[in-house]
C-alpha cells in the first residue's frame, strides 16, 4: 500500500511538473491572465483521474457492435454519423456521470465559469479518445471551454460609443484571429448602424472587410437579419 501511495505521489507531481512547465499555454490570449491556479490543476488532475475510472467501468459494458462504430469514426465530431440509439447509449452511458466524476466537476467549476455543457462533451470525448486509444488533455479542452465561454458571453456595453444608442446585440461571427474569436454583432437601436465588440478590441463601429462581411453573412441572410436591420445590400453582379 506505501508503494502504491509513492507511486501516485510520484505521479501527481510529475503531472504538475508538467503542467507549471506549460503554463504559458494556458493564458487568456486577450488578458494574458492565467487561466488555471494551482487549486484548479489539483482539481483537473483529480478529474482526470475520475473519468479514467469511470470509463474502465463503461468499457465493460461497451456494446461490440457500438465500438466497432466508434473506431469508424475518424473524428470525435462524425459520432453523429453512427445509428441513433448508440449515440443514445453513449449519451447514457459515456457522457453519463457517476458520483465520484460529479463531485470533481463541482470541484473544477469552483475555480473555472464554462458553458454547463462543456463537461458532457468532454466526458464523452475523452471515451472517443479511450477508443481510439489517443491521448485526452484535460487541460487544453476544459482551457478552450473557458476562452469559448469568455468570447460568446453578452457583451457588457449597452449603449453605442456615438450618440449613446442602446445597443441591440443580436449575432455573433467567427472571428478566426484568436482562440474561439467571437465577433459580436448589434444594432444601434437609435441611429439603426451596426455596432461590434470583440475581447481585444472592445467595443467599435464596423468599417472595411469588418462592415462587408456582416452584410454578407447577416444582411442578406432573412435567417440571421430578421426583422432587425431590412433587405440589407447585395454585392453587385
């Protein structure tokens, strides 16, 4: 028992060994502010080694039929490619928690804010990786879910720099220059022009490629404008 205890001593700290020498990885592209503290890589460790646990149970029962179709599966994303009901079962089953990984999780999110259904998906990724046998960095996904949730939050800014204009967020773009960018979109409710915010920019009055590509992908689209902004303009032939 004192050996088994060393050898998890050892293994712990080699991964925050690991992790300290790879902090710089894990900071807010924006802010630089670290994302993880000590007390959160603790905790993901602790995760980490939940999941494992839990999984080697879920092995037991995999379906052959259900694992034949996940090593099919060449990316985690075309899972929703196989039969429906072995996507419920992993659902039920893979993504399913026990009280053991629910009380990790609650540990975790007392030290990270990401959307709730971050931890589904990496519950249920991580057995992917199980299958296929490659490695799952907890770190670096639950890392992507709190830049994704810091991007895709409501911006905080109600009214327009010009005219002080409520302003009307309504959508949300891609923004491919920083880790899941989000440009958000809205509307000057006075002055009816568009109005943008972005983490490292704040918030500015779209010009350029900016404005020509809102009235691409929104204007012209009746599903992303709505009632909101009108026909919009269209590019001529």
């Amino acid at each position: 028992m004192r050996k088994f205890f060393r050898i998890v001593v050892m293994f712990t700290a080699f991964i925050l060994a690991s992790y300290a020498g790879n902090e710089n990885e894990f900071r807010d592209p924006v802010t630089g502010e670290s994302i993880f503290d000590d007390s959160a890589a603790d905790a993901i460790i602790d995760l980490k080694q939940k999941v494992n646990s839990f999984h080697d149970s879920v092995m037991k029962t995999l379906p052959k039929e259900i694992r034949l179709q996940l090593l099919s599966c060449e990316t985690f994303e075309s899972i929703s490619s196989i039969p429906m009901s072995s996507q419920l079962w992993l659902g039920q089953n893979a993504g399913h928690i026990d009280e053991n990984v629910a009380q990790s999780i609650n540990a975790v999110r007392k030290h990270i804010t990401c959307h709730g259904d971050a931890f589904n998906s990496m519950m249920k990724e991580a057995f992917w990786c199980r299958i296929h046998n490659k490695p799952f960095d907890f770190f670096l996904d639950l890392y992507s879910a709190v830049i994704s949730w810091k991007e895709n939050h409501k911006p905080a800014a109600e009214h327009s720099p010009n005219g002080q204009g409520r302003i009307d967020w309504i959508w949300k773009l891609d923004s491919k220059d920083r880790l899941n960018g989000v440009m958000h979109v809205g509307i000057d409710v006075k002055k009816r022009n568009f109005v943008c915010f972005e983490r490292n920019l704040g918030v500015y009055f779209p010009e350029g490629d900016k404005l020509e590509r809102i009235y691409e992908e929104i204007v012209q689209d009746p599903a992303m404008a709505g009632d909101h902004i009108g026909a919009g303009r269209r590019k001529s032939k």
